[in-house]
C-alpha cells in the first residue's frame, strides 16, 4: 500500500477556474496534500484508474457540475467507483433557486458536499474544505479508544456497552476469558471475579459501575450545584438544549435535567440534514454535542440524574 500523500482532485474544463482551484488549495493544504487538476473528462478518468491501480488515496473529488461530455455527478459516480473512500464535491454556480443541480445531487445521494463558484475570500473555501478533510480523516483513521471494557456475554456487560453506545464515547470490548482480555485484568491487578471492569485511557478503573459513575466518567455533571434557579428545563432534546441555549444567553440562570444522556432520539441519528445552519448535514451526535457545549459556555447547569 502506498504510502504518499492523499490526493486532492480537481476537474474543470474552465482552465482558469481549475487553476485557481488548484493553485488556492495548494497553498493551504498543499504541504499534506498532493493537488492534481484536469480539464477534461477522459484526461480526468485516465488520471484516477493510475492512481487506483498504484492504491493511491484519494480524499476529495472536487467535480464540476457542468462538464463537457459528461454530467458532473455522473462523472462523480465513476471516480467514486475508482476510489469509494474519496468524499464527493460537486462545483457549482452561484444560484440559489431550486433548479440548482447540487439540490437534486444532495438529495439522491449523489454528492456528500458543494463549492460554490466564484469564491469570494480564500479562507470561506479553507474552512469549507477543512471541514470535508475532517470527516475524510476520521473515517480514515482508527478510532482513538476512550475506554476499555472486559466481561462477559451478560446482561451487565450488554448494558453497559449500549449505554456507552448511546453517549457516543470510543470503547472496545474485550471478553474476560480472551486472551487480551486477560491480560488488561491482569495489569489493572484485577481478576474476572467481579465483571464488567471499565478502564479509561488514563488507567483510571471501574469495577462494576454504576451508571453515575459512567457518566462522571465522561464529564457529564451528577451534582446539583445551585440550590435556586430561573429556569428548569426537563429534558436535553433538541427542544430543551435549544430552550437551554436562548435562555441562558439572556442571562436566565438556567438548569438542564437529563435522565442519561443528551440529545434525545436525534442525537443517536447519523446524519440530521434539515436542521438550520447545517446545509450538507451534521450527526446527531455532533450536533448535540455542539448544543450542549453552547448552553454550557452561556452558564446553564447540566445535571444527569
């Protein structure tokens, strides 16, 4: 597998627009980057079998909508044949009506993002692409490991890693008589006679916790710190953490109450695309977790009970 740098592909039969394309990424993302542009489809094709035949990869395909010869998202669906990892671009005009090709592309799933041209300011299209790089990498990368949980095929173990599933945190489970199972017992000075055992990444251990000390583990608050309050709010959904969110900002001492954990059904929901400010999508996680992160930071108490 080779190991040089992810590729970043342009395709635009405008030479200029291309080149500035290629030139304003270069200068951004160029040092982890390799920026390769064309300016015709069957250049672009021949371009993207080499570079699956020598398994390079590939992280954007950034695609003019109005290609000559061929559709933009038809040409998206072949390079993505080629290379099924790449996230899908789709480069189109400035135009706001309904008949814009990126609305019916998003739609039927043939694009995952949209540049619009002209650029106005560099750094619009920094972020924009910084952003797509971002859910590239993760996808690409292992998951960093938050906790490690040994046990056994029980109903204790069971519940305790769906309540992990639920709050969105990184575990592995290990099963108590596997060999690596064993062995994250044994440098913890831990047996299998009391199960599950959670281990943090910082080697902080539990032995058969309870759910508050889950949720102190991952930073959720379990201790109600004011005694009075303008504002209860019961429930962190969307509804209570946006409550949360505009009541807090007007100065409101405002208190969230949350059972086990934020978001409600929404923030198990992979991809959430009709929520205002998100044109190409967000996770129900992230987005619950960017709500609650707002609510905090304008001084609402978040209780888990």
């Amino acid at each position: 597998m080779s190991m040089s740098q992810p590729v970043l592909f342009v395709i635009d039969d405008d030479a200029g627009t291309a080149r500035a394309l290629r030139e304003d990424l270069a200068r951004r993302f160029g040092e982890d980057f390799r920026v390769i542009g064309e300016t015709s489809v069957p250049a672009g094709l021949s371009v993207l079998r080499g570079l699956a035949e020598l398994h390079e990869p590939v992280a954007l395909l950034i695609v003019d909508d109005n290609l000559s010869g061929m559709p933009g998202v038809d040409f998206l669906a072949c390079a993505h044949e080629l290379h099924p990892q790449a996230k899908r671009v789709l480069l189109v005009d400035r135009d706001y009506s309904a008949e814009s090709p990126i609305v019916q592309a998003m739609t039927l799933g043939q694009a995952d993002y949209h540049i619009t041209k002209p650029w106005v300011l560099e750094q619009t299209l920094y972020r924009e692409v910084g952003g797509f790089l971002a859910e590239w990498a993760k996808d690409q990368q292992a998951g960093f490991e938050l906790f490690y949980v040994i046990g056994l095929e029980d109903r204790g173990t069971h519940e305790l890693r769906e309540m992990l599933t639920k709050f969105g945190e990184p575990f592995r489970f290990y099963g108590a008589d596997s060999e690596l199972g064993r062995r994250l017992l044994a440098n913890a000075g831990l047996d299998a006679s009391r199960l599950p055992v959670v281990i943090r990444h910082d080697g902080h251990t539990f032995i058969q916790p309870t759910l508050a000390q889950m949720i102190a583990a991952v930073g959720g608050n379990i201790v109600n710190d004011v005694s009075e309050c303008d504002v209860v709010i019961v429930g962190a959904g969307p509804a209570g953490l946006t409550a949360a969110v505009y009541a807090a900002s007007e100065g409101l001492l405002t208190v969230v109450l949350e059972e086990i954990v934020s978001g409600g059904q929404s923030g198990s929901c992979p991809m959430i695309r009709n929520y205002p400010g998100f044109p190409h999508g967000i996770s129900g996680y992230e987005l619950t977790r960017r709500s609650c992160e707002q609510a905090w930071m304008f001084g609402a108490h978040m209780l888990f009970a």
